[in-house]
C-alpha cells in the first residue's frame, strides 16, 4: 500500500500545475493533502469526482485559507474533521479516516510565526493532537500521521538552523514536542531509513531556494511503534513540481 501526502498550497493551483494528471500517473492508494485553500465548491469537479476515489474534504471557514482533503482508493470506516474543540476545528485543519489496519491523521498543523498568539495556538494545536492519537491507541488501534508539521525537527532537517533558532518552525519549544511526540510511541518514518542532510520538503519560493536546496524538512509521515513490522519504504519526490512544498510518501506491508 503506498501512501502520499502533499501540502499543495491551493488546490485550484496546483490542478492547473498538473495535479490530476500527476495523481493518475502515480497512483497511491491514498493521497492526503494540505492547504487547499478552497471551498468543496471550488475544487475542480475531475478531482472530486474522480471515479478511483473516494474524496474527503474538510475546508476551513474562512475562503481561501488552509483546508485538507484525502483521496482514498478504499472506503474508510468512518470520517471525522475535528477534534472537539471550536478553535481547531473551524480552521479545516483535521481529517481522520479510519481503516481496517490503521486510523490515518491527514492534518495541516498551524503556522507559528505571525506572532505570538498563533505560536500559542500551533502548541495548543500540538498537545490537543498528540491528547487525541493517544487516546486513539489506548484503543489498542493503529496510527499514520501525515501533512506538514511547520516545524524541522533536528538540525539536520533544514539548511540553515543556526539562522532559524529563534524562529517559530524551529524553536526549541516546538521542536522538544516533536521529541515528547515520537516518546509516546511513535516514529518518524522518513528517518528510521535515511539519515543523510540536505534531504528537503520546502523551500521559500520568493528567495528560489529550490535551485539551491535551501530548504527545511517539515513534512512528515509517522507511525505508532507497533506498525514497523508493516514499513517497508519512506521517501521524498523533490523533483515533483507544483508547489512549495513536494510529496512525500511510505508504503506498506500488508
């Protein structure tokens, strides 16, 4: 089963830039995406009715801001867009689909740097999640966790950390969750196999960091421990195209 997650930064966007035809040619079995930036409304009718798919959409209140959505060869066993809490919740940030084997979190973590106040939303953010995946394996379940996390976690994960430690994206305060997050049982699969640098899954557009490889890791797909046994392969497509962020990827063993 192969896994993909994208924080495609507009969905209407990335579709002119090739996203249906990319998702034909690719074919994972599920495809969670970040930032559609749209209303169901608004997205290309191709791509939410596209007949190998069962589409979930969850769109922020305000037009044209954040907003998730997972495309899913398999109907899940249930649907949820929320944790519970009105301040999350409103902002289409969330999108849990449960399946036979796992519960998947495809989720848009918020973005700390505005000021103050959205960096106390991002941890608040931070802790009623990891509150709820708990909660989620005491259950004696699975879980898969993916979408852009707006935070590096090492220093390896971006290119210039000296520069970026009194920057929100990684702050030792958001970094030390990452920490208390995979104590909790959970792993970062991308580095279970890969511990090389310069490895990349955004980079600012306004400076073409790209070219360069200026970039940080901030995407991620974890994993409860008990689910290794079934990770066979983490990867990264940096040479797919279409947005600031790339796709990234696991598959599993059934």
């Amino acid at each position: 089963m192969k896994l993909i997650s994208w924080n495609i930064n507009g969905i209407r966007a990335a579709y002119k830039k090739g996203l249906y035809e990319w998702l034909i040619k690719e074919k994972p079995d599920i495809l969670c995406v970040q930032e559609i930036k749209a209303l169901p409304d608004q997205i290309p009718t191709i791509l939410k009715n596209n007949p190998e798919y069962f589409v979930y959409i969850n769109s922020a209140n305000r037009k044209g801001y954040s907003g998730v959505a997972t495309f899913a060869k398999q109907k899940p066993k249930n649907v949820i867009t929320n944790f519970g809490i009105d301040k999350f919740d409103i902002e289409g940030r969330i999108m849990i689909t449960e399946f036979s084997n796992f519960v998947l979190f495809n989720i848009y973590f918020p973005n700390g740097k505005k000021n103050q106040e959205r960096l106390n939303y991002k941890l608040d953010f931070y802790n009623a999640f990891l509150s709820y995946t708990d909660n989620i394996k005491i259950k004696g379940k699975n879980i898969i966790v993916c979408g852009d996390f707006n935070t590096a976690h090492k220093e390896i994960d971006l290119s210039r950390p000296k520069q970026n430690e009194k920057n929100s994206g990684f702050l030792p305060i958001e970094r030390l969750w990452i920490d208390t997050f995979i104590e909790h049982g959970n792993v970062d699969t991308f580095r279970y196999f890969n511990k090389e640098p310069n490895q990349y899954t955004w980079w600012d557009q306004k400076t073409r960091s790209r070219e360069r490889n200026i970039g940080w890791r901030i995407d991620y797909f974890f994993i409860n421990n008990g689910l290794i046994p079934n990770l066979s392969k983490s990867f990264i497509l940096p040479e797919i195209m279409g947005s600031d962020h790339c796709p990234i990827g696991i598959t599993l063993r059934d």
